[in-house]
C-alpha cells in the first residue's frame, strides 16, 4: 500500500488547483453540511430582532443568512481538512479510509496547508463583514477561537473515548455561533442552547454508531472511540441514550422558546420515530445498516427540525 501512494503521490503535482479541489469536495462530502445548517439557520430565525415589530426586516437578514452559509461552508471545509491531513497515517492504513485524498497521497501536506489557509482567511473574513455591514464584532473576535475548536476534534481519537462528544460540541457550536452573528449579543438565548444540547448529543450519537465500522481497527491501533472501549452492544446502547437525550434537549428548546409551537412539536415527535427507525436499523442489519443509520437518516432529522422550526417563526 505504502509503495502505490508513494507512486500516486508522484503525480500529484501536476495536478491543476481545479482538479485538486474537485478531489477535496469529493473527499470532505459537502452533503454532511446537512447535519448542522439546518440548526444554524433555525437559530438565526430565532433570534431575528424584527420579530418583535411583527415581522422580518429581510433586506438586514437575507445578508446575514448568505454570511452565515458562506461562515458554515469554510469553517467546515477548515475542519474536515483538518481532519483528513492530521489522520492521513492512520487513514492510509486502515482499508475502510485508504482510498482518501491525502491517504492516497493524490493530494499532500502541503496542498492540505494551502486549502487549510484559504478557509480560515475567508471564514474570518465574513465573520469581519457583520461588523462592516452589522455593526457586530463578535464573530470576528470569536472567529479563530471556533475554528480552534472544531479543529480540536480531529485529535480527541488519540486520547479519550469521548471524541465522539467532542465532534457534538463542534457542530453544537453552530446555531450558538449563528445566534450571536445575527443578534449581536455575546451570548445565545436558552431556545438556542437547548438546541446545541441536542445537536451535541445527537451528533455524539451517530458518530458511535458510524464508528462501529472501526472498531476492530480502532483496538489494533490503540485508538479511542466509544466502541473500542465497550464493544459493539455497549456502543449500541450508548448511542441509544445519547439519542434520547437529544429528544429530551429538543422538548426543552420547544418549552423555554415562544416561537417554537405545535410544527416544531410535530416535528420532534417525527425525529423520535425516526431515531427509534435508525437503531431498530442498525439492530437488524449490523454493520450493513450503518450507511442509512448514520447519513440518509440523520439528514431527515436535521431538515425537519430545521424546517418545522423556521416555518413555526414565520408563523
């Protein structure tokens, strides 16, 4: 294995900044925003100042909306980079992830350090335009401190079973982050810390479960991960805990957020079947289930929260 990526790593500096980002999107899987936009934009809608004057001042919000996309597609293209240049060893030796990018040795260090620089600059740089357009300088003070923070994650392997927690805590930073950038206040309202909670232990749930597919690797290695250390039925029923936990996080966010009413509550009541769906998945079809457990079923969990809850502020 080492001798084909030292040969694919020989061509890869004739490859053009187009055709290596074209590997790079297919790498990183742009379609995972799905699981912390819809949360992001949701807290954005929540804390919409014009509420109070009956409506939606769209000519300020529509702006902040685009930047805070724009926001979420670097930091994330920043934090899987991260993770894929950092784990490119490991990666290279597991067969599950061998095929990767910088594990091929298609794209190396270097590229990863330019792509990784590129991200930072930009997302700081629409953090810096709530403050030209808004008047906001939180998320430019905040902004490297975020990206420190997701970037965290991709080395909590290394050290703790509870790296899958760490991975909640960085997408739960997204409707917090979002919430900030459109109020203007340091600090979320406890409607959008409900949801990070829920999207901390939701994320910290499925990403036991997407881990399962590592195990046996993760044990050779001396890798930590919830299954690692307690096995697959351990795994299973952790993750089924944290995963009632975010029901639990969701109802909480419906209670304390006025704007939050009965589509919002509709929707959670769809996110508990779909979760139950997602283990009883994984239960009967073992580790075959987990493609659908881990994407397919979760996306739906975050379009429909996302959208039940924005469709209730319009309300």
């Amino acid at each position: 294995m080492s001798t084909g990526a030292a040969s694919v790593n020989e061509s890869a500096p004739g490859l053009g900044w187009g055709a290596k980002l074209r590997l790079l999107g297919a790498d990183i899987k742009l379609a995972h925003s799905v699981f912390a936009l819809p949360f992001a934009v949701l807290a954005a809608f929540l804390v919409a100042p014009a509420h109070d004057e009956g409506g939606i001042h769209w000519g300020a919000f529509a702006g902040q909306l685009v930047l805070i996309v724009a926001c979420m597609f670097f930091a994330r293209t920043w934090a899987m980079v991260v993770n894929r240049v950092a784990d490119r060893e490991i990666d290279r030796a597991n067969p599950r992830t061998a095929g990767r990018q910088f594990a091929a040795g298609r794209l190396r260090g270097r590229d990863g350090a330019v792509v990784l620089a590129g991200a930072a600059l930009a997302f700081v740089a629409c953090c810096g335009l709530f403050w030209v357009f808004f008047g906001n300088p939180w998320p430019t003070l905040l902004s490297w401190v975020v990206l420190a923070w997701i970037a965290f994650y991709s080395f909590t392997k290394r050290f703790t079973w509870l790296c899958h927690a760490f991975l909640g805590g960085a997408l739960a930073v997204s409707p917090i982050a979002a919430a900030i950038a459109v109020s203007g206040e340091p600090a979320a309202p406890a409607g959008v810390l409900w949801l990070a909670a829920m999207v901390l232990v939701w994320v910290a749930g499925f990403d036991v479960i997407y881990a399962l597919q590592d195990m046996d690797f993760d044990r050779q290695r001396g890798l930590e991960s919830v299954p690692a250390r307690f096995g697959w039925r351990g795994a299973a029923w952790i993750s089924r805990v944290l995963h009632a936990l975010a029901l639990a996080a969701l109802l909480g966010a419906w209670w304390v957020e006025p704007l939050l009413g009965w589509v919002f509550l509709a929707g959670v009541c769809v996110v508990g079947a779909v979760l139950v769906w997602e283990h009883a998945v994984l239960a009967r079809r073992g580790r075959a289930g987990i493609p659908m457990a881990f994407f397919t079923l979760n996306g739906v969990v975050a379009l429909v929260l996302g959208g039940a809850g924005v469709i209730d502020t319009l309300l």
